[in-house]
C-alpha cells in the first residue's frame, strides 16, 4: 500500500507510466509535477474508490 501511495512522487511517473511514455502534471500548468501531498492525495482517492467499486461487485 505504501508503495500505491507513493508511485508518483518521482517526477510524477509510477514504473508503469515509464514503461509507456506518460506522468501526472499540473492542471495548472502542464510542465509542473503536482506537489508531493498533492500526488498523496490523489493516489489516497484513486485507492478508496476502486476499494468502493470492488465492495459494491461483491
């Protein structure tokens, strides 16, 4: 879990968004990486959602 969290802080690229080409950016300005506690937090949401989807499938 630590890692789900954690993917993204370097330079916005999990390994698997390596692999093919793509990073988390700015909405603000597309050249920035989000802050690290920005990156927390939106890998936090992704986790407790896709946890909500799979409860409501079971």
């Amino acid at each position: 879990m630590i890692y789900y969290v954690l993917k993204d802080i370097f330079k916005g690229r999990s390994i698997g968004k390596r692999l093919i080409g793509l990073k988390v950016v700015d909405k603000n300005n597309n050249n920035d990486v989000p802050g690290t506690i920005r990156l927390m937090l939106r890998n936090i949401t992704i986790l407790i959602i896709s946890k909500g989807a799979k409860s409501i499938e079971e």
